[in-house]
C-alpha cells in the first residue's frame, strides 16, 4: 500500500494535461464485489488503478502471494520487450503466453490490482529496440522518468494484445 500511496501522491501532484486517465482499459470495470475474500476497497481510476492479468510458472505465482513480486526477477524468464519490468495484460489470453505449467498441467495466472499512474503510451514496432529509454522513463516515476508504467500498445502494430509494464 505505500507504493499505491507514493505513486498517488506524485500523480494527483501532477499538471492537469498529464494526469490522463482515459486509457480504455478493458477490465477497468472489472467489479470483485461478493467475491469472499475480495478486497472491499474499490479501485480508484483516477490514478489508473485497474485489475491486469499476470502469467507466470507455480513456484513464481507461491512467491508473489506469499510476499511479493520480486523486480530483481523481472525479465529473467520471457517478457523484455519494453524493458525489464513487471509485465500485465488485460486479457487472460496475452497472460497465458507467460505461464509455464505445473505438474498438474496448470497453468498459473494472478488477477493482480495495479496502480499505473501517468502512463507513458508505446506503439513501436520493435520497442526493443528502445526498451532501455522506456524502463528510464519509469524509473523513478515523478522523481525519475516522469512516468509510472508503459503501455506497449501491440494491439495497435500487431493485432495482438496491450500489455502494462511497471518497473520500481
């Protein structure tokens, strides 16, 4: 929650023209009200809060939720295109190319609650190519780069998926 209040803080600190928050997030109505064991506070879109999906192998998935992710590991397996950074998805289906499965051919995704804040929007080609000067607009967010996470816009290039990235 200290990070979800830091990032808060420097969004709402933020000029008017850079507090975007009409991204079209496709789970930006995603509702976990009556689910037991839900969290009962509502996601706040004013500093681009959203439900994403994030794929990864059973052993990752028992660490994230037993602690946390782990930025030390990010990029260590698959998913460095925009930089070595935390990867999500607003679709299940982009998730799933993440997950290796279990010993019961399960596949494990996590819906995580994600805070973007101000978004820096990519739709390069090959954003490998300039995925370095992407995690160093980030870094730091307000005090770094100036933003928060990077939307990698493959829908648009690829016909593919959006994929979020935050990388501190």
């Amino acid at each position: 929650w200290s990070k979800r209040a830091e990032v808060a803080q420097e969004f709402h600190a933020l000029a008017a023209e850079d507090k975007k928050t009409d991204w079209g997030l496709k789970t930006q109505q995603v509702s976990l009200h009556g689910i037991p064991g839900a969290p009962e506070t509502s996601l706040d879109p004013a500093i681009n809060e959203c439900w994403l999906w994030h794929g990864t192998s059973q052993v990752a998935a028992e660490g994230i939720t037993d602690s946390d992710f782990d930025m030390g590991r990010a990029g260590s397996k698959v998913g460095s295109m925009f930089g070595r950074g935390l990867y999500f998805a607003e679709s299940c289906m982009k998730a799933d190319e993440y997950t290796a499965q279990d010993k019961r051919n399960r596949c494990p995704m996590l819906l995580c609650r994600v805070v973007l804040g101000r978004i820096h929007y990519c739709d390069a080609k090959y954003p490998h190519s300039i995925a370095d000067e992407l995690e160093a607009k980030c870094i730091g967010g307000a005090k770094g780069g100036g933003f928060h996470a990077v939307l990698g816009d493959r829908e648009k290039v690829r016909g593919t998926f959006r994929e979020f990235i935050i990388f501190d």
